[in-house]
C-alpha cells in the first residue's frame, strides 16, 4: 500500500555567518550583517536569485534579540517579492518614527531574516525545502556614527581582557556591539579548544570559554567588522589585565 502524501515544504534556518554559507540558498544577499544608519529613513538590502530556471519569492521579516518578529521599530518592504530566474532586487529596511526612542547612545541589535520560498511542485510526494537566511542587523544611532578617525583606528581595539579566576573577561567600552569569531594563544596558531563565537554588548562584559591557561598571556582574538572583515587582534598582558597591542591581520569571512 503506497502513503500518498504531499509535503509542500519544510522550512530550515540556515544561520548566515559567511557568504559560503548563503550560497547553498536559491536567494541570496550581498552582505553578512545589515548597519543601519539611524540617520535615514531606510536602508537597502540587494537580493538576488540564484536559480537560473526557477521564479522564487522573497519573504523578509525582523527579529528582536529574543527571536520574535517584530513590526516596529523597524519593517521590511516589501515583506513578500517574486524574484525571476537569475534576476536581482532589492529589500528595504525602512524605520518607523519608534525608532527615535531606541537608545541613542549605543547600537541596538535585531536580526533579519530572508526565506525563500521555492514555487509549489506539480508532483506528488515532494519535499521542496525552503532555506532562510539570518543575519545580524545593528542599528547605529546617529549620535554615535564613526568619524574617520574611529574608522581608522578601530573601536574593537579598545577591548580590554580581564583575569578573573581561571578564564578572561572581554571588556567592552564602546557603544558598539563586538562580535568574537576566534581565540588564538599565537598568531598563526589554531583555534583554542572550548572557543565559542560570542557578542559582546555595547559597554558590556562577557567571558571567554577557554581558560586563561590555555590562551597564555599573548592572547589573539579575531573580530566580524561591518563589512564582513576578520581583523585579528594581538592583546598583550601585564599581571591580570590584558589590553590591544595590535592589530595583527584581516581576512574576509
């Protein structure tokens, strides 16, 4: 006895944190985190269609840092778009006037979220499978928009390392989010073992899973920059605080 069932289609997160990633997707985006500029009204997001055989729509939506969609302060347009085999668009990320009231002294953090929906198979037993993509999305107030002094001298420099017991806590004194994709304890060494990737909040603290033992006093901790960048900074220690030596390298996600 055959099951004749028909699945329409199952929808998978695929967390976005590299481009490699977002190339498994039929739509994909052009970036790996969205800056929004509390400056303007809106900013774009360019989206394109891989499948070169295959319409596809577009839906687009946002997310708090608790994971739960939201409609204000900030909405995508449109929330829903066919996109034509091969063709490019755009998605808008467009500010609601709640916007103003959002801090202004320091970045707020939301997700954005792209899925794909594939069109609806003609056969019966199918699994279509409809990849989302989720990045991060920073909204930068005005107040603290970089100068090109900050763009040339990296606000993740200021990051600070303090011992506290057996593990490091990452100082944060800016009013930027800092995101941490690697620990090393020498330049060209290998990821420490109990490493996690971490964000560390604007003037906030976070601990480093690995010990203080294991990434030894010359730590080198590696960043996500706005353009997708992985600077490598070299931190140099003196009794229990560790502060930015330099900056040691940069390679794109």
């Amino acid at each position: 006895m055959m099951l004749n069932t028909r699945l329409s289609f199952l929808s998978l997160a695929l967390v976005a944190s590299g481009l490699s990633q977002n190339a498994n997707a039929a739509v994909g985006l052009d970036r790996t985190r969205v800056i929004f500029d509390g400056g303007k009204e809106a900013t774009s997001v360019n989206i394109t269609n891989n499948n070169t055989q295959l319409p596809y729509l577009a839906q687009g939506w946002i997310e708090d840092e608790d994971g739960k969609k939201i409609t204000t302060p900030l909405i995508v347009l449109p929330p829903v778009q066919r996109l034509e085999p091969g063709k490019q668009s755009q998605v808008k990320v467009q500010a609601l006037p709640a916007a103003k009231l959002l801090p202004q002294d320091r970045e707020t953090v939301y997700y954005f979220n792209l899925r794909e929906i594939p069109p609806r198979s003609d056969k019966s037993n199918v699994l279509q499978i409809a990849l989302q993509t989720r990045i991060k999305l920073f909204y930068r107030p005005q107040a603290i928009a970089p100068s090109q002094q900050d763009l040339s001298n990296p606000w993740q420099e200021k990051l600070t390392l303090t011992r506290k017991g057996v593990s490091y806590q990452v100082n944060n004194p800016t009013p930027y989010y800092v995101t941490l994709v690697d620990a090393r304890s020498s330049k060209d060494g290998k990821t420490v073992p109990g490493f996690e990737p971490v964000m560390v909040p604007p003037k906030g603290t976070l601990t480093l899973g690995p010990s203080a033992e294991t990434l030894g006093t010359t730590p080198y901790l590696a960043y996500v920059n706005d353009y997708g960048g992985r600077p490598l900074l070299a931190f140099t220690c003196s009794g229990d605080t560790c502060k930015v030596s330099a900056q040691a390298s940069s390679t794109n996600e």
